[in-house]
C-alpha cells in the first residue's frame, strides 16, 4: 500500500517466508534489498544524464 503523497510503502511479508537455503526472510532482509535496488536506480538514472549531458555538449560544439 502506497501513503496518499507516495512517500510511505507498507508491504505484508509472508510468514514462513524462507531464502533456498531455508533462512528466514525477515523485514531487515526486504529493506536492505529495497534498498540495494533504489541506490542501483540512482545509479542508472545519474549515468543516463550524465550521457544526455555529454551529448548535448557534442551537439552544441558541432
């Protein structure tokens, strides 16, 4: 469930949920790879401007 001003996620885990190896899977587990998987966006999204940007800069030197 998304809050109305879309800064609050509320998530329902499993219960019993478990890695292949049997390990539990717990809500530290969900955040931490939330987590992981934002900063890998952040990542993307800043080398995509940063492409537009150098093109842009070929462009306008041209």
């Amino acid at each position: 469930m998304v809050s109305q001003d879309g800064l609050s996620w509320a998530f329902t885990l499993r219960s019993k949920a478990t890695f292949h190896d049997g390990t539990p899977f717990t809500a530290e587990n969900a955040a931490v790879s939330l987590k992981r998987a934002l900063a890998v966006s952040a990542c993307c999204l800043k080398l995509r401007l940063l492409r537009l940007r150098a093109k842009a800069a070929i462009s306008a030197s041209e």
